[in-house]
C-alpha cells in the first residue's frame, strides 16, 4: 500500500509543480490554490510512505515521478516542445525508477 501512496504523491508532485508554474508567482488565486492543497497531500504521502519504506529509494521514487510527470505534461500541453531525446530521458528515468522498486 505504501508503493501506491508513494506514486500518488509523485503525480501530486508533477500537479503542484505545474500549478506553482501557472500561479504567476503565487499572484492567481485557482492555480496557487491547487498548488497549496496538492504540495501538502504530497509531501503527506511521502512521510506516509517513508515509515515502511527506505528513505532514499521513497524519494527517489518520488521525486523521479513527480518531474517525469511534469514534463510530459507540458510537453503533451505544448507548454514545452517535445523532441525524442527528452522522451528517450524520461523512458531511462521511469527505467530506474522501476529498477529502484524491484530491488527495494
């Protein structure tokens, strides 16, 4: 259950990372909202998940999730031009990331 709690966290990484980015600097109400409520539910499964799991590998995870998460958002939203090699990047990072939870 811990794992689960731990790759929601990270999609709720990528949601307030994309919020924070669309805030204008914490100045538009919606998106800086979104970015408060999502960045408190994350970090909250994080610590969840760190009472089982190991430190490292949990943030890891985390954080791997999170960032992948962003950007193939914005590159599936034109935010950020998509090109092979960042999809070849993010396919070595999920690679890891998967790598990470076998051998946890």
């Amino acid at each position: 259950m811990d794992w689960v709690i731990l790759i929601a966290s990270g999609v709720l990484e990528a949601v307030w990372a994309t919020a924070l980015g669309r805030s204008n600097g914490l100045r538009r109400p919606l998106p800086t909202a979104v970015f408060v409520v999502a960045s408190i539910l994350s970090l909250g499964g994080l610590g969840i998940a760190l009472q089982t799991l190991p430190t490292g590998t949990a943030y890891a995870v985390w954080t791997a999730t999170g960032a992948s998460l962003t950007v193939v958002w914005a590159m599936l939203t034109r935010v950020e031009p998509a090109s092979v090699k960042k999809v070849l990047l993010l396919t070595g990072i999920i690679a890891c990331v998967i790598g990470l939870k076998v051998i946890a």
